[in-house]
C-alpha cells in the first residue's frame, strides 16, 4: 500500500551502545524522531480518508444530498486511525447505515487501501472499527477436532468466518442444505467432516443416494445407517425405490403428528433422517438413460419427484435434504422449486455464475475471485446471515473419515 504507508518511530539510541541518559545532541535527534513520527501519522491519517472517502463514493456507501448548487456526496466520518498494525479506523455510520453495509463492498475497499480484507467490529452507538486485514484471515489451515455431536440438536461445525467468528448448525434445524463446488474444490471433504460430527448422535439418520460410493456405502457397513443407504450406478431402480422408501416414512410421520403440534419431535425412535444426495445431477443423468416403462413415471421423473416431496414437506416430519451437485443449475436439481427450499447454501470453489445462481444477485461481485478459491473456502447463506465467506473444517484423507465412521458410527441395534 505504498499510497499511505507512514514512517514507524526509529530507535535513537547513540553510537556507544551503552545504556546512558543521551546528551543534548541525542535529545534533540529524538524530539526531531518523534515530530517526524507524529507528522507521518498525520500525514498517513489524512491520506487514509482521503481514500476511504473516494472508496465510499466509488461504491456507494454515501449518502446523495440536494444542495442549492447542485448534489454533494457525503461519505461516512473517520474518526480514530490507528497505525498499526493492523491499520484500523473508526467510523460513524451514516443514518439507515449498518455495520453490515461494510460487508459486502469490504473486499474493494480494502483493496483500494492497499489491504486484503476487511474486518467489520461494531461499536458503541453508531460507530464502528473497520480494521485493515494484510494477509486473508481464511488461509490459516483448519483442522476438524475429533468430535462428535451426541444429538442432533447439537451444533455442528460449518465452519470460520473471516472475522474468527465459529458457525455452527444443529441438524434438528429446520433447513435443507445445498452444497456445490467444482472438482477438487473441497465439497466432499466438507460433507465427509459433516457427516463424521453426526454418525454417533442416537436421534440421527443418515440416508441417501451416492453413486461414486465413496461417501456412503461401504465407510457405512455395521453402522445403523448403512441399510438406508444405496450406492453405485449398477442398479439404479434401487436409488429412485430407496426415496420413495423415505417418502412413505415422511407421509407416516406427518400422519402421526399430535393434534396439537404442527412438527415431529425427533427422539432416538424417530431420528431426523439426513438424506444425503450425492452428485444428485449425475444419478438424474444417468437415470434419464434408462427407458421409460410403458406406463407410469420414467426412473428419472420418479427420483425427482420423490426429492421434490423430501424438500417441500420433509422439515415438518424431521427430514433434512443434504444435496451436493458441482453446479446448482434448476434443470440439473429438479427444477427452481426444488432449488429454493434450500435454507442453507454453501458454494464451494464454482464458475461466477454458479455462485450467483446459489446465494442471489447479492453474491455477484465476489463471483469473479471465488472461482478460483482454495479448497476448503466457501461462501454460505443462511443461519440468519448474509452471503459470507468461510474456511470450512477439514477432517484429514480419506482414510481419517473411514476411521471415525467405523470407530463411532452408530451401531445397529441388535
Ligand atoms: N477444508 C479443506 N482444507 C484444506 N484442504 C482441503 C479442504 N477440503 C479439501 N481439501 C483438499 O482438496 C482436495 C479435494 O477435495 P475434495 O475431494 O473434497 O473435492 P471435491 O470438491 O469433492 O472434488 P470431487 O468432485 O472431484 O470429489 C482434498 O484432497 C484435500 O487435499
């Protein structure tokens, strides 16, 4: 950021080294060190604001008045610098401004003062802490610690957002959730730590369709989950009868609600049923290949409408949806429908477009940089937030999700 670098404070010490009060001479050169400090200080203040005012005006975190000569742009009142590092400054937010309307034009700001990021601290009144980030807050490798959730109500861990902050989700939550990412982009991984947080809780179901047979299947043999799942692509008849099995479970369920309830309470006899649907695009390609019978619905329309009664009436009877798809597209889920019941989204590493066909046209402007994250970087809606970036916990190789499936998946019951 060589616009608004400042000078730091030099040591003055004298020649000899030795640790003796300075002389005249000696004082004076440090009266003239800390008259220069100060005035870089300045100097770097003033400059600062100058650009954070052209950066709020650039993007439109400014205010429009009618004045008689005509309009004038008001930007939000800096307050304290601080030097740093990391460089920091207050803010008084404008009238109708948020803390969070720093957040998504956050990442070009920083950028035009020379930083990565920016971290957004809310504080008293209307004032707030924006601090300069040098280096991305989400580069730092995150290790899944080895736990394990003893409920489904229990929280979960999604992920870190940029600001440290910890998101968690407990599976009993009402919400469907989406996950796409390109090849490579960590999505597997994610649901691989996802799913070895629940495999012990005793109210919690895995289900699903998995055609690669990695993420179900096999990890899953001798746990109670296992004969609720079906893999691979050689009989595909199974996958579409597998989720028209868990439908008539939903429909027995809500046929069971209380009278004076509107949901199922999940218990250890009614578990929430988590029907994960991997590379659901890919097990509806392949099932479009197979012919249609003579009469009745063809494999592929029997799968989808099976996912689409999941997804619309599944929360109710403690059914979550858990889909994976390298892009979201509606034609490649089953239709926008489908597509909008899910209340938690998470987009791995996707072409621009994906990333706004997910989280909405809120998500654009960070399309561009995210197709080409990291593994492990996502951006997620949902939990009562805005699009927000995150590093997601990584459980370790394959053969760690094997292990802990194997060593705390919950056993069937003999
Ligand atoms: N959270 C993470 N942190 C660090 N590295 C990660 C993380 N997640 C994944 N990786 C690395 O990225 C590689 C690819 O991840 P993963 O296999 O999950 O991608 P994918 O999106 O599922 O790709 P595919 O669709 O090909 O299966 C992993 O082998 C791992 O080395």
């Amino acid at each position: 950021m060589p616009a608004i670098e400042h000078l730091r404070p030099r040591p003055s010490g004298h020649r000899s080294g030795r640790d003796r009060a300075p002389g005249f001479l000696g004082r004076m050169r440090q009266r003239r060190a800390q008259r220069d400090y100060e005035a870089s200080v300045l100097t770097f203040a003033y400059t600062l604001k100058g650009e954070f005012r052209d950066a709020c005006e650039y993007l439109r975190v400014c205010h429009y008045v009618s004045v008689a000569a005509g309009i004038t742009v008001r930007t939000p009142r800096v307050g304290e610098v601080r030097v740093g590092p990391p460089i920091s400054f207050t803010v008084e937010l404008m009238p109708g401004q948020e803390p969070e309307d720093f957040r998504k034009p956050g990442r070009r700001m920083a950028h035009t003062l020379g930083a990565h990021g920016l971290r957004i601290e809310p504080l008293a009144g209307r004032w707030v802490r924006l601090v300069l980030l040098e280096a991305d807050p989400l580069a730092e490798h995150f290790g899944l610690p080895p736990v394990t959730a003893g409920s489904g109500t229990e929280t979960v861990l999604l992920g870190r957002t940029e600001d440290r902050t910890t998101l968690g989700h407990a599976i009993a939550d009402p919400a469907h959730l989406a996950v796409q990412g390109m090849n490579g982009s960590g999505k597997s991984a994610f649901v691989y730590g996802l799913l070895a947080q629940l495999c012990a809780a005793p109210d919690v179901l895995v289900a699903g369709s998995d055609i690669t047979g990695l993420l179900l299947g096999r990890v899953w043999d001798d746990t109670a989950h296992r004969e609720w799942q079906v893999v691979g692509t050689h009989d595909l008849e199974a996958h579409a009868a597998l989720l028209e099995q868990l439908v008539a479970e939903m429909d027995r369920r809500l046929a069971t609600i209380p009278r004076r309830e509107d949901k199922i309470t999940p218990t250890v006899t009614v578990p929430t049923v988590l029907v994960v649907l991997e590379e659901f695009p890919g097990l509806l390609r392949a099932a479009g290949a197979v012919p249609k019978p003579k009469s009745g619905k063809s494999l592929a329309e029997r799968i989808v409408s099976a996912q689409l009664r999941l997804l619309s009436e599944g929360r109710k009877a403690a059914f979550r949806v858990l889909t994976l798809a390298q892009r979201f597209e509606a034609t490649a889920v089953g239709g926008g429908y489908a597509r909008d019941q899910f209340a938690l989204r998470l987009s791995f590493r996707v072409p621009a477009d994906s990333l706004a066909m997910l989280h909405g046209d809120d998500a654009r402007p960070f399309g561009q940089e995210h197709a080409n994250a990291d593994p492990g970087i996502a951006y997620l809606s949902g939990l009562g937030r805005d699009c927000e970036r995150i590093r997601v916990p990584h459980l370790g190789d394959y053969g760690e999700y094997v292990d802990r499936i194997q060593s705390y998946g919950r056993r069937a019951e003999s």
